[in-house]
C-alpha cells in the first residue's frame, strides 16, 4: 500500500513539474526576438553527396534582420527588418510549447510550414535546434541552429 502511494504521488509530481515547464516555458516565448545566429547544415545538399552550409552571425549592418513576436494567445508573427528599417516578408503563425520543444505553423514562400524546436533558454534569449527539410530535397536530415535575442518593438 505505502509503495503504491510512493508510485501516484511521483506520477502526479512528474505531471505537474511537466504542466508548471510547460507554463514556464510558454510564459518565456512570449515575447520578441530577433535571430542573432543561424546556421543550417545540409548533408545531402538537393540530393547531392556533398555537405552545404549556410552560416550566418548577422554582424556589421546585414541587409536583413530576422525579428518575431510570440503572444500568449499561440499565434506569432515574424518578419525581416530591412536597413531601413522596414518590416518585409511579414508572415503569421501559430505556436505552442511542449516541455522543452517549440512547435510553429506558418505558411512562407509559398508553402506550409509545420517545424519542431528544441529550445533552451539563455541569458539573453534562447537557442534553437531542429532537424528539417530545409534545403526542399525531401529528406528531413538538415539541423538548423538558431540564437536569438529579446527585443523591444515599438509599437
């Protein structure tokens, strides 16, 4: 008897440190954030044997700036802030948080986009890691890292 309490108090004390991650996690994202690394390595480059990789820090004035908004309702909206400071290529989506994985939905450059994060929070915003599609070749086998900052946008 005294076993099998020890067994649903830690299954209902797993459950709920799992809700409170959840809550802690969500009430993180919302917010804004601007990208300040991204790197994707694409192993079998368009069906190729050869390994491409895309590196960016996003130094020295780029001509583009990836920036979004997380609010508390799932929804988000990102963009990319030019020079000018001009807000271009806007897209909507929606969000939600399990544990430690961020899941989006949106639709961009013409097709629907359905990605999975593992996001770990960091002093300045988080880090982001997922395995993707990202060069279209059809094989989900490209791992995109992703850094960011929290902004404050004026609205």
């Amino acid at each position: 008897m005294k076993q099998q309490f020890i067994y649903v108090f830690l299954f209902f004390g797993m459950f709920f440190l799992s809700c409170n991650a959840d809550k802690n996690s969500k009430e993180f994202m919302v917010n804004s954030w601007q990208t300040t690394y991204l790197k994707i390595e694409m192993p079998t480059h368009q069906k190729s044997d050869s390994l491409n990789i895309y590196e960016d820090k996003f130094e020295n004035n780029p001509e583009l700036v990836a920036q979004s908004s997380y609010k508390s309702d799932g929804t988000f909206t990102s963009w990319f802030l030019n020079k000018k400071g001009e807000k271009i290529s806007e897209s909507n989506g929606k969000w939600q948080v399990k544990e430690d994985s961020l899941f989006v939905q949106f639709f961009y450059n013409g097709r629907d986009m359905k990605v999975s994060y593992h996001i770990k929070e960091t002093d300045e915003g988080f880090i982001a890691k997922s395995k993707y599609d990202w060069d279209e070749d059809g094989d989900f086998d490209d791992i995109l890292t992703m850094k960011t900052k929290k902004i404050k946008l004026d609205n």
